[in-house]
C-alpha cells in the first residue's frame, strides 16, 4: 500500500534541501547600517524599494538580495505578511530604525490566547549553515550535555540539573550522567549569580559558540557528597535521537521502551531499527518517552505513528490536516500545491539516505495503545503524534507533565544567510481536533479535549532514562496493570501553577537552540 502522494512525497523529500541564496549576514547583521532613510536606490534607471505602509512587494521579488540591509527587512516583512499565520496581527513599521534581526523579532502578533497566555511562543532565526547541519545530521558545537533548567523562584533556586548526555560525546568522557547538578561554570556559582555579568558567563559555557571553547564544570553527580571539577572542549556533537531501546518483562508480557529526542533526519532509521527489534521480541506495550522531544520533521512523527498503529488502524485515515492563513484556504503558501492531508506514512522518505533509502516499507507494532512520558519540552510534531493517534481512536495516556502546546508549524525559510521560522499552518488529527495551545494534561479524569488520561508527575532525575525504577516508566508500567496512577510522594507530584521567575531578567537561556530543539513542528519545501 502506498499512502504518499506523488506531491506530497516531494514536498517531504525536500525537508533536507534547504536553500542558501547569500552568505554571510546573521539575523542581527547590518550590511547598510548607515541607511536610515527608509528607501533604497536599486541602480541607474531602476526603481527605488523602500517601505510604504500597507504596501507590500512580492517576497520572491525581494529574496536573496543581500547587498543591503533594507532588502532583507523589506523580504522579511513582505514574506511575514503573505505566509504568516496571524498576519493581520503584525504591525506595519518602518523597518529602517532596526538590524535585520531585530526587525524580525517584530514580525509577529502581540495578542494572547484565549487563555491569557503569549499567542505567539515560536518565533526564531538561526544561521542556516547552522540549522542544515543541525536538521540533517544533528550535528552542533556542544560538549553532549543536555540540561534541564530551573529558574531562580520565590519557593526554589536556579538549579541545573543534566538530564541525558550524547554517546561519544565530551560529557560522556568525563563519566558525566544524568542527575549530576552543575554547581558552577569557570567559577561562577549557578546558584548565587544575580548579575549580567554572571549570567553571562554561565550562559556561555552551557551554550559554547565554537568548537574547541574550554569551559570548567564544577559537578555534584547524584549520590556523592562532593563536589569535583572536570573541564570540557566543546566539539561538533552528532546527537543520537533514538536511545534506549529496552525490552522490560512483566507478568503479563513484554514492555517496550523507546526514548526518542528529536524528530530529525536521522531518526528515521533509528526508529525502524528500534520498531523492528520491538517486534522481533512480540511486545505487548509500547512505552515511548517523548519527554525531551521538542518536535522537528512532521513527517516522521507520521511514519512512527504508522509503525506504532498498523496498517489497518491508519489505512485511509489522516495524520494531521493543515490550514494556513485566510489568504490561502485551498492552497499552501509556500509550495502552492492544493491542500492535501497528511496520511499516515507506510514507507521510508529517505530523509538521510546515507542511512536509509526511499520506498521500503515500514514495519508496525499494531498496538491499540500508546504509553507517552512528557514535559513542558515534549513539544510540536511529539504532540501532533500523541494528537493523530487519538483521532485515529488508539489510546494515549499520558505519564508526566503538560506538553508545551505547539499545534503549529513552519516551513523553514533561508534568506542571506540566516534561516527564518515563524509560525504559517496549524494542525488538526482526523477528527478536527487541534486546539491545545496550553498543552497536552495528564489527568486522573479528563473532562477537557486537551487533557489525557494519565499520572501527573514531575521528572525524576534519580535514576537512568529507560530504568523501571524511573518515576515515570515506573509509572506507565503501573498504570498499565491497574488502569490508574500509583501513590507517589510528594517529591514526584507535580505542584499546581509554576512559579513566578524572580530573577529580574538574570536567566539562563538560549533562546535559539532552545526554539530549534524544543518548539519544531516543520515541513520544509523552499522555492
């Protein structure tokens, strides 16, 4: 059975042919600083670009053109109002006071959602030699450490805490593992820092610029009671975003576990690899630990929600149906095909050849239900998973914390060197539902679209990802011979509302990796 369309096909195949017109130039770069004017002269007889409120020339017309800044705010602007979801939510502003950057910083709407919150979470640029490298291999200068941060509150203080590290990686050579709390950064206490300076320097060594940067940790590892320093050289880390595939025996079957990290071209092999190896052993369960799992390629989440249903649960149904803004009710902006639903994929893409082919058919579970372990960072193509497969009526339930709430998408967008997401289509699973921008909720008894039923539970640190001792994995194993949720402490209960940051603006955060890693639901075709 082929489900892929010869258009849609395509349109997912050009997921890793992302489009560099122009070099140089980052997203706050200024190629013609001086320019305040607001207009551009484009040569002897030509006519002048320049911004007029409410006017707005063709993107195409505009891209690439990277001789001047102006070019770039004015192709952002013009791309922004044709592509951008809330379009008609963008100001009109004269785009010469601002670097290229900062201007696309304006390119989105300031109103919240129904519910209060920010509407528009998920607006970021990154270098697009950068972004390739990172789609494509999950390849970034890191030291293979990955973290969760918590934030100086009125009840808690800033803490970070290492939740997994990358095989073969920095950190895995200085024995680094999961729960080891980094007390401080070359000497600045996590903790006590409460200035710029500070903060500048522990933002610098968790997120190393370069390859070869030397940052010195000092680590307390979970269970020891001192202290040590270990100093580590930043590399070019290919992260593994298929790990841990276990098999956990149980009185009445067999329990697979998969901890999947990133939806990214190379996953597609892992997750055959792992889908086939859980078959080969006759799985009963499957539990698939999507807590660190911000998103990325829409289309995989498709192929493994296939592999995870079957053929005939997904036969003629749809994964995701998208809309676009109210210019576009019948056709994609950025392809201009008519819009066609997204099936359930049974067959390889070929995102990365080199480890997969195109065409070869996918292997199933056929299971009638799926056990999810999430955090605020299980996010955008991880939600549109757990979405799809409850409207194709397999069972979600939902062990951990609120999901991030992203029923968005992209379709990344390079210009002069930088790579462009804003927010352009919105998913909804084949019963029309898609409205969870507050998150997915692990609930005891569900009474709202968006909530799930399933065990409310913060992460637990203390032991390995994949071990049946884990809170969560402990958890799900539960749920799934009681149908309910096991007593826990009150250390692993989730409290009510986060708390609020006290930190007057001194964070730790890197807005654009944290975006590209933890916000990405993308369908990437660029004209």
């Amino acid at each position: 059975m082929k489900l892929l369309s010869t258009t849609l096909l395509t349109t997912v195949i050009a997921s890793g042919l992302l489009l560099c017109g122009c070099s140089g130039g980052g997203p706050g770069s200024e190629t013609n600083s001086g320019n305040t004017s607001g207009s551009i002269g484009t040569g002897s007889g030509g006519s002048t670009i320049k911004w007029v409120a409410g006017e707005f020339t063709p993107y195409p017309q505009l891209a690439n053109q990277c001789d001047a800044a102006l070019k770039e705010k004015l192709w952002l602007r013009s791309w922004s109002n044709d592509t951008y979801l809330w379009y008609s939510e963008i100001p009109d502003r004269d785009p010469a006071p601002y670097s290229v950057g900062d201007y696309f910083d304006t390119l989105k709407t300031t109103e919240l959602s129904e519910t209060g919150n920010e509407k528009d979470k998920f607006h970021f640029s990154m270098s697009t030699a950068e972004w390739e490298q990172l789609n494509q291999s999950g390849a970034s200068v890191s030291y293979g450490l990955n973290f969760h941060l918590q934030q100086a509150s009125a009840s808690a203080d800033r803490k970070v805490t290492v939740t997994y590290t990358e095989p073969n990686s920095p950190a895995t050579s200085a024995n680094i593992a999961r729960g080891a709390v980094i007390v401080s950064i070359n000497g600045v206490s996590v903790k006590d820092a409460n200035d710029t300076a500070s903060i500048s320097v522990l933002n610098q060594g968790l997120f190393p610029s370069s390859s070869g940067q030397q940052t010195r940790f000092t680590l307390l590892d979970l269970g020891a009671s001192q202290t040590r320093d270990v100093t580590l050289s930043a590399q070019t880390v290919v992260s593994t975003p298929v790990q841990n595939v276990n098999l956990i025996a149980t009185d009445t079957g067999t329990v697979g576990y998969i901890q999947f990290n990133s939806h990214i071209a190379t996953a597609e092999r892992g997750l055959v690899d792992a889908i086939n190896s859980l078959r080969s052993s006759g799985v009963n369960d499957l539990v698939l630990d999507l807590r660190y799992n911000g998103g990325g390629l829409l289309a995989l989440a498709s192929q493994l929600g296939y592999m995870v249903a079957g053929e005939q649960a997904t036969q003629n149904r749809i994964f995701e149906r998208s809309s676009f803004n109210s210019k576009y009710p019948t056709t994609d902006p950025v392809t201009g095909a008519a819009l066609t639903p997204m099936p359930f994929i049974d067959e390889s893409i070929g995102f990365n050849a080199g480890l997969l082919g195109a065409g070869q058919a996918l292997p199933s579970l056929n299971l009638n239900r799926l056990f999810v372990l999430t955090t605020d960072n299980t996010c955008s193509a991880s939600e549109a998973l757990m979405n799809s497969l409850r409207g194709i009526d397999i069972e979600v339930i939902q062990i951990g914390g609120t999901t991030c709430g992203k029923p968005y998408g992209f379709y990344p967008t390079p210009n002069c060197g930088t790579t462009y997401f804003t927010i352009q289509f919105k998913g909804e699973n084949d019963k029309g539902f898609g409205d969870y921008s507050d998150g997915f909720i692990p609930s005891t008894s569900p009474t709202l679209a968006s909530e799930i039923p399933g065990c409310d539970m913060a992460d637990d640190f203390s032991k390995p990802l994949g071990d049946k001792n884990e809170a969560m994995l402990s958890a799900a194993l539960y749920y799934r011979d009681n149908n309910r949720c096991p007593a826990v402490s009150a250390s692993m209960a989730k409290s009510a509302p986060k708390p609020q940051f006290i930190d007057h603006g001194f964070t730790l955060e890197d807005t654009r990796m944290q975006n590209v890693l933890l916000n990405n639901r993308i369908l990437t075709q660029v004209k």
